[in-house]
C-alpha cells in the first residue's frame, strides 16, 4: 500500500520563498505532523512524505498512491485543496487532517473524502485500516492525544538539506490569547511527552540544528519549570551535540538555573512573543501575563542572552488601540529591550480564534472570499480592518518598523552587541540579513496586494 503525504505550499509565504532570497534557506522546517503520522503508520505503507517548500513534485509521472494525506495551517488550505482536487480526479482518496481542516470542518469536508480533525494519534490507524478495507469514514475526530507511549516521529523520511531538524516535547498552553489558535486547537491542558521519548527521538533528528516546535517549552508552573529543567538535565547528559531553538514565554528568564541548564542542553536561541509595546496592548489580546511583576523587559532579555541564548521578539501590529507611529514604538521598543532579532506580524483573525468571533461579529474581516483568500492569512498580510488604522497606514506601518529595526546601523550595533558578548554572532548576521532582505521584497508584495485587494477594504 503507498500512502503520499503532502505538506503544501503557499508561495505567499515570505520565509518560504528560498529562490527570492538565499537567506530564507535558513528558514525551511520540517513539516513535523507528517513525520509524526508516518510515525503512526504500520510497516506495511510504504510511506513518502512530500514537502512541496522544496519545490512542487512532479505528482503526474509519480506511481498511484493507494491514499494521500494532506496537511495545512490556514495559509495552506488553498494549496490542499488543489492538490487534493488532482488526486482525487485519478480516483485516490485524500484525506485532510491539522489545524485548519479542523477549524473549518464544513469547507474541508465538501473538497477531500475523509477529515481528521483534531490530533492524529489515537485515529490515524484506524483510517489506514479502513482504507484497507474500503471503508475510509467521512470524519474522524482524534481530539487531544495523551502523549504517553506514542511511536516517535520518522525523521528519516525527509531528505537532507533542511537548515534543522524539527521535534516536540510538549502540547497545549493555558494562557490562551485572543489571536493564537493552540489553546483551541491543543487545548489549555500543558501536556507533555515522557523525556526518554524525547531524548530518544532528538537522537533521530539527523540535523545539528533543530527547532522544538512546543509553544512554550518551559510552561507557566512551578512544576512546568521543574519538567523542563529535568528534561534539559536529560538533554545535555545525553550529550547529543544538538543546537535548537525554542518558543517560551519571558518567565525564561526568571530562573538562573533553568537558563544554564537550557543553555548546556544546547539551547541557542528563543523566540518570546512580546506582542506589543503597550501594557494596554497586551490587555486587549489577552496576554496578561507579560505585565505580571511590573516586568522589566530590558533586564529579562539580557539575564537570557548572558547565557548565549538569543531573543527573537515577535510584535504584532493593527490592534485596536494602535494609531500612527506604532511601527517606530515597536522598533524602538524591540530595539530598547535589547532583542537580537524582530519578527513583526500584522495582527490576524485566524479560524477557531476568539479574535476571529470578534471581528467577524464586527464585520471587520476584509479578505473573507474563502477558500481562495486563505493563502493571505499568513500574518504577513493585513487581512482585517483595523481601527485606527486604514489599509495604507498599516501597511505603512510594518514598513517603518522593519526599516527601523533592520536599518544598517541597528543592525551592525546587534552584532556588535553579540560579538562582544560572546553569543552566536553568526546566528545574528544570517537573522536579521534574513530578516532584512524579506523586508525588502515585503515592499513589492504590498505593492501588488494594494493593487489587487486594495477595493476589499472600502
Ligand atoms: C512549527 C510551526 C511553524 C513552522 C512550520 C514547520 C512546518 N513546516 O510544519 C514555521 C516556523 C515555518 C511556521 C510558519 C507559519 N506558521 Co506556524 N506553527 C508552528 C507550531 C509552533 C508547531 C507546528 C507543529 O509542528 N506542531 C506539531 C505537530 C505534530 O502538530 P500538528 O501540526 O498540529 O499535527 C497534528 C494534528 O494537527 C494532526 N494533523 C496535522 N496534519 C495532518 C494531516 C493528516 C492527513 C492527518 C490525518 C492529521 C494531521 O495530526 C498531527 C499529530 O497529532 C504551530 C503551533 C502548534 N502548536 O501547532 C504554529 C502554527 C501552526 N503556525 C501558525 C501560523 C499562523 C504560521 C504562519 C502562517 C505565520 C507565521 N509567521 O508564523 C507561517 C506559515 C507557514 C506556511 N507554510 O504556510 C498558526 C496556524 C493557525 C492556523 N489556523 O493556521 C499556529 C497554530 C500558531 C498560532 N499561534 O496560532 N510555523
Ligand atoms: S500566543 Fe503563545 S502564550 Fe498565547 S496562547 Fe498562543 S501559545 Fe500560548
């Protein structure tokens, strides 16, 4: 039996496009939920996983696969459904599984033959086995896994040449901000995987680099910190010689110990959502837990970076309460907080948000033609109306913003910074050039999204 499993691509997408700009190499992951589900599939599949970021397979003059599976975040529903659409006309059952088949089940439903909503691992047998048996349902619903005794993910299936490797160690996140979907989709329930698992499968993991994908790796509790400094004990005396990358909130930084033992576990870097500039900013979205302790946001991220781990702060821009000038606030504001890199997002309703609920109950989601106009859910285009902010201004904004923060200058200083500190100048250079050089192309995309979409928000 051959079974194809599809991660499609959105060639929207900025930090996908390596043609455009070489630096994006770096950007490429692992589409880890296909490794994790052929991880799932017994040995009588014969298992391709087909990454469509490295460029589209030629599907045609490949042999007929008995199933394809098909997985998509939001951007990536458009894509799917093509490529289910060619699938199904040779007569090969598609079915649709992640986070946006989820969300928008009805619309899935009516494009593959069978969806998984939910997570995969206590269904996805009993798909293959009813494929097998000519009985694949309509719809199944994995709900939220317990993560004990899972079979690891296939890391061997992907070719070589991804910049790093991609592992999870944990699921779900309390906190549950107006714009994020892991709450919904994953559940408020910090769930997490037995260390031996992951140690194990962080030594398949054929790359030196590695992003651990959790969305936050240390948690919120006491006991979360207590985990991850168990599991950072079990990383470095496993001495793999990894480095990675990681998401986690600023309470990083309030544990010396927690950050040493990241650090000796091979931890060089975290991405910390700071979202923006304003106490009151952060209230609208929800995230109240950036203003616990009256933070000072400076010291937090420097204790982190003494110990050689680098910040990448994620802003968002077009809340409510932002009015002209908040792309300068937050290129300052990064830059006054000391973050080695910025990544700044248009704020965006995604399905199955309770951002979504709120602008769409206030008619303020101005690409809304679906399926076609998922590929611009990308939150690198601003795909709502915002409320001090017309189409121009928040365009204009996120422009000034990259331009400020990734001015020559600036960024000359961070790597100066880094270099005198000690901490992975390299690293520095290729974010922010990366970073840099996707800001400029962002400027000829907008260019054509005004043209082209430009009448949508009258
Ligand atoms: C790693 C990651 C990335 C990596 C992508 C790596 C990759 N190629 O997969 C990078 C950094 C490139 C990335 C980019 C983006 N991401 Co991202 N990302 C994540 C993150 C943190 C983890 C995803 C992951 O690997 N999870 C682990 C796997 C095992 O879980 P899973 O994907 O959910 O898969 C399980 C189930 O969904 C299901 N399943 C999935 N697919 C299929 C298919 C079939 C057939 C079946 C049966 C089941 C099934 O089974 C799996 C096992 O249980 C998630 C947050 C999250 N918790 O999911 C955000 C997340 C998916 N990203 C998000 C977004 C918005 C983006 C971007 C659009 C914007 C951005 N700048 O971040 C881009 C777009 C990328 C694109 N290609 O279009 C949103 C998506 C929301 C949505 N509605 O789509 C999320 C949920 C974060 C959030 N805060 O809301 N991302
Ligand atoms: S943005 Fe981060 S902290 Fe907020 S709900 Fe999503 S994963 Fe949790």
């Amino acid at each position: 039996m051959r079974l194809y499993l599809v991660n499609p691509s959105n060639p929207l997408v900025s930090i996908v496009k390596v043609r455009e700009s070489r630096w994006n190499r770096y950007r490429v992951w692992k589409p880890l939920s296909l490794m994790v589900l052929a991880g799932l599939t017994p040995p009588e599949w014969d298992i391709s996983i087909l990454d469509e970021n490295l460029g589209a397979p030629d599907y045609p003059a490949m042999p007929r696969p008995d199933l394809v599976g098909v997985t998509a975040f939001t951007s990536q529903a458009n894509r799917a459904y093509e490529v289910a659409a060619h699938f199904r006309r040779l007569g090969v059952p598609v079915v649709m599984g992640g986070i946006h088949a989820t969300m928008c089940l009805d619309e899935a439903m009516e494009r593959v033959d069978s969806v998984v909503t939910g997570e995969a691992e206590g269904v996805w047998p009993q798909v293959l086995e009813d494929v097998r048996n000519g009985g694949l349902k309509r719809r199944y619903d994995g709900g939220r896994a317990e993560l004990n005794g899972v079979p690891l993910a296939r890391h061997d299936l992907l070719p070589t040449g991804y910049a790093a490797g991609t592992i999870q160690t944990t699921r779900g996140c309390p906190l549950n901000c107006s714009f994020c979907s892991v709450t919904a989709f994953n559940g408020a329930r910090y769930r997490q995987r037995p260390i031996p698992d992951v140690v194990r499968e962080f030594q398949l993991v054929r790359e030196k680099h590695v992003l651990v994908v959790d969305d936050n790796l240390i948690g919120t509790r006491p006991e979360h910190i207590a985990r991850a400094k168990d599991l950072f004990r079990a990383l470095a005396q496993a001495n793999l010689r990894k480095e990675w990358i990681a998401q986690a909130t600023i309470n990083l930084a309030d544990d010396e110990e927690l950050l040493a033992l990241a650090a000796k576990a091979g931890c060089r870097g975290v991405f910390i959502g700071f979202e923006t500039p304003a106490p009151e900013g952060l209230l609208e979205l929800g995230k109240k837990f950036n203003l616990l302790k009256g933070r000072d946001f400076r010291a937090s991220v420097r204790r982190i970076q003494r110990h050689g781990i680098l910040v990448v702060g994620s802003f968002i821009i077009g809340l409510d309460i932002d009015e002209p000038g908040i792309g300068k606030r937050t290129a300052d504001a990064a830059s006054q907080y000391g973050v080695d890199s910025l990544n700044a997002l248009f704020l965006t309703p995604l399905p199955g948000t309770r951002l979504w609920d709120q602008m769409k109950s206030e008619g303020r989601i101005a690409l809304d033609t679906f399926p076609e106009d998922w590929k611009y859910y990308t939150l690198t285009f601003p795909v709502a109306r915002y409320k001090h902010l017309s189409l121009n201004d928040v365009i204009e904004e996120m422009i000034s913003c990259n331009r400020r923060f990734y001015s020559m200058p600036r960024i000359l200083r961070r790597l100066w910074g880094s270099l005198w500190r000690r901490r992975s100048p390299l690293i520095t250079l290729v974010g922010n050039f990366s970073y840099r050089s996707n800001s400029h192309l962002d400027c000829t995309v907008y260019a054509d999204f005004k043209r082209q979409r430009g009448h949508r928000y009258d």
